[in-house]
C-alpha cells in the first residue's frame, strides 16, 4: 500500500489485531491461527504467488463443516472493520489530497468566479436548489441494524485516538472500548436470519434518519450558510430547504405482496411518531439551554406579562405537545384506546412559535444563542416536517388498468383492458372531469383491486405533505398516468399528487417523449399537473434489457427529449432517477454522474434513489451524510451555471452505433446462448440468492419465470457474488472494439475528452473491470458447472479480456483506473479478505449442492460469505 495511506493502513491493522483477540478468546489459538494462514496465503496470492494461491484453495477445502462458519464469519468481519476504516479515513485528520478533495462547494464558486457567472444568478440558484434523497429497501444491505449501530460507535473510538493530546489512560480505554464492539459483533448474528417485513425495512431507514441525517442537515446549512456569506456576502434564508428526503419504505408494492394499505399506514405512524420523539430530544435540549429572560414584544404578547422565562414557557407547550402526540400515535400504533389529546398535525405548530423565540433572540442582541440549538430545530423542521420522511407509493402499471377492467365490466359498458390507447384516454378524461361518482355503492370488487382503491383512500386520508410521488412502474403509455389520477379523485384525494410513470426498459424510455407529448396535449390533464410534470428514469431494467451501454445512451437521449418537451410545453420537469449503488443500475460517484447528465436535465432538481449499502456508505455518518449532500449541491450547481456541452452531432451518430451493437452483442449472450440460463444459475449463487433473506420482497415478479422474471438486483447481485460482474459490461467493450475497427478511435478518445457522458461510462467500466476476477469467475466454473458449459464461461472471459483492452485504448491508460488512485486502492485494499470468502463461497455451494437435505450449519456459512463478498464489492445491487 502507498506511503500516503500509512494512517489508514494502521487502522486496518489495529482492527485486525483486536478482532483476532476476540476470535482467540471464541475460538481457541488454532482458530486464529488457521485464518491468519489463509490471510497471509490470500497477500502472498494477491501479490502474484500462483504456489500460495493453489495452497489458499486446498486449504480452505480440506477445513471442515465446523470450521467453514467461523472462518467465512472472521472474512466478513475483516471485511466490514476495513470498510469502517476506509470509510472512516475519508473524513478522518489524515485524510490525502487524493482522497479528500477541495471542499465541493468552494470549488465549484471558484468555477463560477473563474467563468464570470454573475452572483445574482448564482443567487437564484442556490434559492431553486432542491436535493430530494429517496432512501429505499432494495437492501442487498444485508447488515442488521443492531450489527450498524455497533460500526457507528467503532468509527466515533477511531475518531478519538486520533486526537494527539489523548493521555496513555485515555488510549488504553478507548482501545479496550473498541475490543468490546468488535467482541460484541463477534458474538452478534452478524446478518438477518429471517427475511424483514416492511415494516423491518421502514425502521431501518428511520434509523439512519435518527443516527445520522438529524445531525448532517442542519450541519450542512451551517456550512452552506457559511460559504454563501464568504462568497456573496449573503446568508441562506433561514427557511431554506435545500434538501429533504421521502421513502420507499412501506410504500413500494411493486411486485410485493407484503406491503398492503394497512402496512402504509402503520409506517407513516411509526414515521410521525419517530419525528415526534426526535423533535422531543431536540425541545428537550432547547429548555435547559434557553434559560434568558429578556425578550421582544411579540414573544411577550405570546406567553403573557407573568412568565420570568418566556422562552422556557413557549418550549414547556410544545413540550407536552409532543408527549401528547406520541401518546396519541402510541395507542393508534397499538390499536389501544386513542386518549383525546392535542397532538401535533403539521409543523407549522412547531415552526411558528419556535420562530417567534429565533426573532426574540436575534432582537435582543441574542443571536449567537438563536443561531445555536434553536437555528438547528428550525431547519430539521423544514426539513423533516412532521413525517420524518415522505412516503411515495410505488405500483405496477397493470394493478390500475385492472381496477379500471374489472369496473367497466361491472358497470355494462365492455372491458377496459381491450381497449385502443384513443378509447381508453376518451374514457378517462371524460371520467376526470366528471362531476359525478364513477365507482358504484353496491360494487364488491375482488380483493386485488379493493386493495388498490384502499391504498388510494389512504392517500386521500392523509395530508399531502406525508407523500412525496405516486410511481408507476412498467409505465408504457398516457392511460398509465391517467388512470392513477382517475382512481385518486374517485378515492377522494382533495390535492395534486405527483403521478409520475416510470420508464424502465429500452422501448419505453425511448417511447417516453411521445407519451409526455401526448400527456401535454390534453387541456385538462395541464389543469391536474399544476405545470409540473415528474418523470422516473429506470436504470435497473433498461440495463438488464439492453446492457450497460444502450441503457445509457437511452437514459442520456429520453432525458434530452423530455426537457425539450418541458420547454416547449412550458412546464416545470423534475427528472426522478432510479439509481442503484452498481453500474448495472446507473450508480456512478455523484458528482461525476450528474455532470454526465444532458444540459437543463437537473433544472427541476434532483431527485434520485439512495439504496441498500449505499445509505450506510454515504449517508450513514453525520460527517460523511455532509459530505454527501455538499457534493450533491456542488454538482447540481455546476450543472445548471456551467452546463456540460451539447454532444456534437458526430457523437450522437456514434453513441448510436455503440448503442445498437452493445445491445446485439449483450443479448446474444443473454437471450441468444442456448446454453445462458443453464449457466448462470450453476456458475453463480442466483438459486442460494433466494434463502437469503435479503429483503421483504420476492427477488422474482413471476416465480415461475427466467432470467426475464429475475428482478435486476438479484440479477447483478449474483454475478457480482463470482466476480464475473457481466451484466456491469456485456456489450460495452464489443460495441467500443467494433467502432475502433471502423476507424472510429480518434474521434472516441475525442468524446472520452470532452464529453463528460461518455468519459464516465468508461470510468465505471474501468471500475467494474478492476472489480471482476478471472480466476475465481473460472474456479466457479471449475467447482459448480457442468464441462459442457465451460465453454461459454471461457468465451465470456476472453470477451472481457479483449474489452478491457478496447477502453484503456479509448482513454489512453496503461492501467484500470489510473486517475482514481484512492479508488483502486480502496478495491485492493479489500480484496485480499474478498477473494478468500469467494473460496469459501465455492466450497460450500459445492457441498450443498451435493447434499440430498439442507444443512443449516452450512447454510448459515454460505449467507455469511454472501454478505461478506456484497461487503467487499460494495455496490453489488
């Protein structure tokens, strides 16, 4: 390891040892001493030793059942303390200059300096700035939240002993605290042993909200605020909400049956209440700080002429309030008698007199006391509101179009579902600005569709405030997103819920201009939307239909599309993107992937999806969370003050012949080879995949189906697990090798140069390719797959070979990731733990899969070298 990572490196070290320690006392000494063999055997290999690599590989398959569960168990647990190390160094006092950039946002006003962008404008934009984080339960975050809670508390002991003042007494406590989480984990159930309910799911992002965004915000509008002043001389409003966060959480039932109208309901009072009880702690804390007794009129007239502490006695009311409120949700939650208590609605009853203290303050010469605890509840309250998080509800485009068919059949007038495109949106507008009732007293629909209409009862019962979007999924067409309005007004909603269809194979992101085209066509549609149209972006499924490649210029093309539309039309477009932490689903660095986005694409703002591992990675410690959210605002001002350039013409003819031969070649594989499916479920853990209960909902839309029923993150996710990685490439090199050999390669190293689309499609190719693994992708083959098969892993090995070659020729790089050194550093630093838990995993999908009846001892081992190895790849689904 370089020089500049000494620190890190230590850290990594000093938790090996202490998790060694704990394994010893576990374990005995022979334990410990057989994973520290295979740990120096895995270096030896990893540094080219092919003798030490065939040792590793018979060492692990002569261990015995007993022994296969604590060795895969230390794998992991290495893997998880170098991840809190690495995570940890990125905001640690040590941190390099490769590392940790310039702050984002001071560089980015450096830019716009440089490039004479006026302050007003830049004023205007930081006013229009809108980060919406959508945090989700695609969880191949297999971590338990008890096992995330412990690395938080670990990460806080590695801050301490960086201080250089820490006495000797201070150190060994500190140390030994850190021995005890690390035992702690150690003898914890390391993953989940049951798949979690929704509700599992909705409390797990709750927690990341309590242990970690309660505190980034309003850290995040300090440190906003106080750039804004050094750069403009102007300060952040004090209601500016730049950021705010919904879920999927309870609200996506897509494909899961689990997730009905009273699991809807029950998170959003789970959500209200953890809001309540964080806004408690938060009063709580403010009462014994705002002890002054000098104050302004309007506070005055607030609390009358007898308080002697007025600000105590505004804190005291919202203080019972609060308590009231949990009271009231507590009972509801427990369907126990409701108390009749005032309790809290909406945040203005927070705002308000919380605002009149901030005023009284500031008045009263007060204001480094107001900008203290009190500024920090004002902005969570903007922030956070009274729902901690808005829920979207997300449902299959066919579960509307059902409710529609089962009730025109009801009512005598033929079946919906056989109608043309015309007849249906006839209907449907006609229906919408009906006056009348559509669904009829005395109709008992089936189950399915009851479910449906109560999903939307909820909505309507229910503020508008507690919802961020209603998303469509498999979105095809205008009747989509008009029969979810249709059914909402027959449901009684009083307001405009965004309904926003969601594009996700390659023919209908590709068709999705002209349904938008023809949305705005239709005057009363304009009068529903309130002239914002929201639009989903699919990077999951368009990516599993097409490969990396085509998906991505069908993302880049339909993005284009719409915000012409939008200008043309007049209306305000936010762009939602469904990005998952992997290639295979649109995950990029942040900043690098909203400056490949089309010019004018994030002038709405920026909603994306944060998923599974990815919230812990990026959002899971206040300091990191921070980091994130400047990064995201940094980019979005970039984007919108210095757009990147319109591609040429030369381009777009280019992206469309790579398009369209990524997509031949990645199907030919997929679809086209005989052989395909047979393959992928030996040569990787996809039929394992199912036991491990990796989220509430099933990994297969049809349980009976193939490949094409296979959602995408179990998809990715299995062949992440064997290092192959293919569908983070397949297509990609071919189509890139093909315009090589037409004589298109100065003007591709053009393109890598200056079009930030395409050189960041090659930078996460180049990610991705350091992350596969030849010998073990064939040690899998070799292990699991039937001879005759082999053929096509080889083919498939030689083809990623030969790609590498075509994108280092493009970018003109010796070496995979030559510009990113922190990142190639941070793949190798963990890959000596991951390639021996890829040993592991093949010996025990060996022994399963021989074995007539299932062995739990083994098939806990096998879940543990899961998790390890999504640990190590890091973004896996």
């Amino acid at each position: 390891m370089n020089q500049q990572y000494a620190a890190l490196r230590s850290n990594v070290s000093m938790l090996g040892h202490l998790l060694g320690n704990t394994i010893k006392d576990a374990h005995g000494e022979a334990m410990l001493d057989k994973i520290e063999q295979l740990r120096q055997l895995s270096k030896s290999a990893r540094s080219g030793n092919t003798d030490d690599r065939q040792k590793l590989i018979d060492e692990i398959h002569t261990l015995s059942n007993d022994e296969l569960t604590p060795v895969a168990r230390a794998f992991n647990q290495f893997l998880n303390l170098t991840n809190i190390a690495e995570q940890y160094h990125t905001i640690s006092r040590h941190c390099d200059n490769e590392v940790c950039h310039p702050d984002p946002l001071q560089s980015v006003f450096a830019k716009l300096t440089e490039n004479d962008i006026s302050k007003l404008d830049t004023a205007q934009a930081l006013k229009e700035l809108n980060i919406e984080l959508v945090l989700t339960a695609h969880p191949t975050e297999i971590t338990r939240r008890t096992m995330i809670n412990k690395l938080v508390k670990i990460n806080k002991c590695l801050s301490k002993l960086e201080l250089s003042d820490l006495s000797d007494n201070e150190r060994v406590k500190t140390e030994r605290r850190l021995e005890q989480l690390i035992a702690q984990s150690w003898h914890s159930d390391v993953i989940r042993k049951q798949r979690p309910t929704p509700l599992d799911e909705a409390k797990w992002g709750f927690a990341v909200v309590e242990n970690s965004l309660w505190e980034a915000v309003p850290e995040f509008l300090r440190e906003m605020n106080d750039k804004l002043k050094d750069y403009m001389g102007e300060k952040l409003p004090i209601d500016a909400r730049p950021v705010h966060f919904s879920s999927w959480m309870g609200g996506d039932r897509d494909g899961n049956p689990f997730v009905t109208h009273d699991i809807t309901k029950e998170v959003m009072r789970l959500s209200r209440w953890k809001a309540a009880d964080l806004y408690l702690g938060d009063i709580n804390e403010l009462v014994s700080e705002l002890s002054m007794t000098q104050c302004n009129d309007e506070l005055r007239a607030l609390v009358g002429e007898d308080e002697n502490e007025p600000y105590r006695a505004v804190l005291k009311k919202l203080r019972t309030l609060l308590t009231n409120t949990l009271e009231v949700l507590d009972a509801k939650i427990h369907h126990a008698d409701v108390p009749n208590l005032e309790s809290l609605k909406d945040a203005d009853q927070l705002w308000e007199p919380l605002l009149v203290c901030y005023r009284s303050l500031k008045e009263c010469g007060m204001g480094i006391i107001a900008n203290g605890s009190l500024l920090d509840t004002l902005r969570r309250i903007k922030c956070f509101g009274v729902h901690l998080v808005r829920l979207d509800i997300r449902q299959e485009s066919t579960r509307h179009s059902d409710v529609l068919s089962e009730l025109t059949r009801y009512l005598g007038i033929g079946d919906y579902a056989e109608w043309s495109e015309q007849d249906k949106i006839a209907f449907l507008t006609n229906e919408l600005a009906s006056k009348r009732p559509l669904l009829p007293r005395d109709w008992t629909p089936s189950a399915e569709v009851q479910e449906v209409l109560d999903t939307c009862r909820i909505i309507a019962s229910q503020p508008r405030e507690a919802f961020g979007a209603y998303v469509i999924s498999m979105a095809r067409t205008a009747s989509d997103v008009l029969a979810v309005h249709l059914i909402l007004q027959e449901a009684g909603c009083p307001y405009r819920m965004d309904v926003c269809p969601l594009f996700e194979t390659l023919d209908d992101l590709n068709n999705s201009e002209a349904v938008i085209r023809q949305l705005m066509g239709i005057d009363l549609y304009r009068g529903f939307i309130q002239n914002h149209q929201m639009v989903m972006i699919g990077y999951s499924d368009s990516a599993k239909d097409a490969g990396v490649m085509s998906a991505g210029w069908a993302q880049y093309d339909a993005m284009e599309k719409l915000v012409q539309v939008s200008e043309e039309e007049g209306i305000e477009l936010t762009l939602f993107h469904g990005r998952g932490g992997t290639i295979g689903r649109g995950g990029a660095p942040a900043h690098a992937a909203l400056l490949s986005q089309p010019p004018k694409s994030l002038k709405g703002g920026l909603r994306v999806t944060e998923q599974g591992e990815m919230i812990r990675f990026k959002l899971g410690l206040p300091e990191i969370a921070v980091n994130s959210l400047n990064l995201y605002a940094s980019a979005i001002l970039e984007a919108n003050l210095l757009p990147p350039p319109e591609p040429k013409q030369e381009w777009r003819d280019l992206m469309e012949v790579l398009s369209e031969v990524s997509c031949e070649a990645y199907r030919d594989v997929v679809r086209g080879e005989a052989d395909f499916v047979p393959y992928f479920r030996s040569a990787t853990p996809e039929l394992e995949l199912g036991k491990l209960p990796l989220g509430s909902r099933p990994s297969k839309r049809n349980p009976n189906g193939g490949v094409e029923s296979l959602r995408a993150i179990p998809w990715i996710f299995s062949w992440s697990q064997n290092r192959l990685v293919l569908p983070a490439w397949l297509g990609a090199g071919q189509a890139i090798q093909f315009s090589i050999d037409k004589g298109h390669q100065a003007l591709l190293e053009e393109m890598c140069r200056e079009w930030p689309f395409f050189s960041t499609r090659l930078g996460m190719l180049e990610m991705v390719y350091t992350k596969c693994n030849l010998e073990i992708s064939k040690l899998y083959d070799q292990k699991l797959v039937d001879k005759s098969l082999w053929p096509l892993g080889d083919r498939l090995r030689e083809q990623l070979q030969k790609d590498v070659t075509a994108v280092l020729k493009v970018d003109n790089h010796e070496n995979l990731m030559q510009s990113d050194p922190w990142g190639l550093e941070s793949i190798n630093l963990r890959n000596t733990y991951v390639e021996p838990l890829n040993m592991l995993q093949v010996e025990l999908l060996s022994r399963t899969r021989q074995m007539q009846e299932s062995d739990p001892q083994l098939e806990e081992a096998l879940m543990v070298t899961i998790a390890g190895i999504a640990a190590g790849m890091r973004n896996t689904g």
